[in-house]
C-alpha cells in the first residue's frame, strides 16, 4: 500500500470552544449541577478549561493535573522529561467535578486522570469533556461532551498548540508494528 495524501480539515478552535461551552452549560443544567469544579489535564487540557472558565463565567479556581505518575505505558514511553505538579486548590469529596482535555484518543490519559482525582477523595461525580475526539479507543471511555468527532488514519494524530493561539497540528506517526515471534 502506498501513501495516500488525503487532506484533512483541522478546524479553528475559538468556535469549537463557543459550541463546547454552550454544549457543556445544557449538560450541567440537565443534570442539575449548578457549581461544576473544572480540572484540566496538563497542557492542552489545560488551555481548554481556562477557554471554558471564561466563556461560562466560572469563578471557581481551575484544578490541573499532570498524570503522569499514574500512566500504564511507562514501558513505551518512559516518563515525561516535563513533568508538572498537580493542582488541585478545592476538595473533591462529593463535588460535581467536569475533567476537561484537549484530544480523546485511547482513553488512557483519562483513566490516568480519574485514577489521579480518586487519590484526593470520592467526587459526586466527573464529567467528562474534550475539545476532540479521535477513533482509536482502548478503553471504554467517551467524553459527555466534545465539541468534534475525527476519523483520521491510523498514522496521524492531532495536536493542540498554544495557549495563544490555540490551533490544532496534524502529526504523522509511524504505524507500531509488532515484531514477529
């Protein structure tokens, strides 16, 4: 099989983020939360909940993990060489917590996330909110709400840069095959 150049539409990210937010705003209502504790998940996630702190007028303070001490793939990638510290400035026990990142793509950033939350208390409840979803799920994890769905081949990957401005990047990978036994 050859290289097929297919051109992918990557699209601006400030009316992604307007459609998150709204989205996000009918979701906590439905559900009867009236006080969400946003967390992002370093970087990207990040970037994408202050967006969202700001655009639903959130006065609550921003929680922010690095999950990097809780990944299940230290033996691909070794740890991150910038690891940041955690921050979470409010007490999760029984708070309605909306866990934000940039990009879905296995599920394991978050179940590193959620994995890192459950060490500081038992939230009432997570919400889970992404920026992007992309095919490729390991694990049976989607977001409540995401602003985009991708079906991109298995070789590429999209990336946030930011924080100003936040655009999406394609990056192509090479495609991990396994070595015969």
């Amino acid at each position: 099989m050859g290289n097929q150049n297919t051109a992918i539409f990557l699209p601006e990210v400030a009316p992604l983020l307007d459609s998150l937010a709204i989205t996000l705003e009918n979701y906590l209502q439905a559900q009867g939360i009236s006080e969400p504790l946003l967390i992002g998940i370093h970087t990207g996630g990040v970037w994408v909940a202050e967006a969202l702190r700001q655009r639903m007028q959130i006065n609550a303070p921003l929680g922010t993990l690095d999950i990097s001490f809780h990944r299940d793939d230290y033996s691909k990638t070794g740890l991150n060489p910038s690891v940041k510290p955690s921050n979470l400035p409010f007490a999760t026990e029984d708070q309605h917590l909306v866990l934000i990142d940039d990009v879905l793509m296995s599920g394991r950033t978050i179940r590193a996330a959620m994995n890192e939350i459950f060490d500081y208390g038992r939230p009432a409840s997570i919400t889970l909110v992404t920026l992007l979803s992309l095919t490729g799920r390991e694990l049976p994890i989607q977001a409540d709400c995401c602003a985009l769905h991708l079906d991109l081949p298995a070789d590429q990957r999209v990336k946030l840069s930011g924080p100003d401005p936040l655009e999406f990047n394609l990056v192509i990978r090479p495609i991990e095959t396994e070595e015969p036994a």
